[in-house]
C-alpha cells in the first residue's frame, strides 16, 4: 500500500529525522532516496508546517490507521492526514473529543 502523510509540526515534540526514524519503527520505511520535505500547510485556518512524505508499506487498512492514531499520540496531533493509496483519510488522536472533519483534498499537500 502507498501511504501519504501529512504530519503537523505544531505542538510536536520531533525534528523532521526523528520523525523518519520513528515512521521506520511503525511500518512505513522511510529510505534515504525517500522524499521528505517540510511545507507550509494549514489546519484549522491557521498556517502549520508540515511534514509531507510518500512511503509504501505491507500493513493493511486497518493496521495502517491504527498505526497512524499511535503516532497521533506519539506528535502530540490531534489528527494526520493520510492518503491510502489515493484515498484520504483524517485519523484522528483517540482521545480528541472536538468537532471531526471530513478529508479535504484541497488542504492536502501532496
């Protein structure tokens, strides 16, 4: 499965390397020749530097969300925003308990 991820840098704790590293240790190689860059997106109107790479994986659907709400946990967000294989996904913190959003395809940094 290819995996996009768009992972907020506000209020999270990890440099642009210990999130690779971490990204490693959860299912989703990041490799040296693996593009990784930081950009400006937004959330909730407000700019955030982002986190964007692409990686592919052998988890499944579910493993991958599952996953991605441990890392939720881990950087501190209050969701990721994902593409599995073309389709977008908010995964959010299990214990946000604030209004949820639907996937917007135009705030993804793809």
């Amino acid at each position: 499965n290819e995996v996009k991820f768009n992972i907020g840098l506000n209020d999270n704790i990890y440099e642009s390397e210990e999130i690779k590293t971490i990204l490693n240790y959860s299912g989703f190689p990041v490799f040296e020749t693996t593009l990784t860059e930081v950009r400006m997106g937004e959330y909730l109107g407000y700019d955030e530097p982002t986190f964007v790479t692409t990686v592919g994986t052998t988890l499944d659907e579910n493993a991958i969300h599952a996953e991605v709400e441990a890392l939720c946990r881990m950087f501190r967000q209050s969701c990721i925003a994902i593409k599995i294989n073309g389709t977008g996904h908010l995964v959010y913190h299990p214990h946000y308990d604030a209004k949820k959003f639907k996937f917007d395809n135009n705030l993804f940094l793809d």
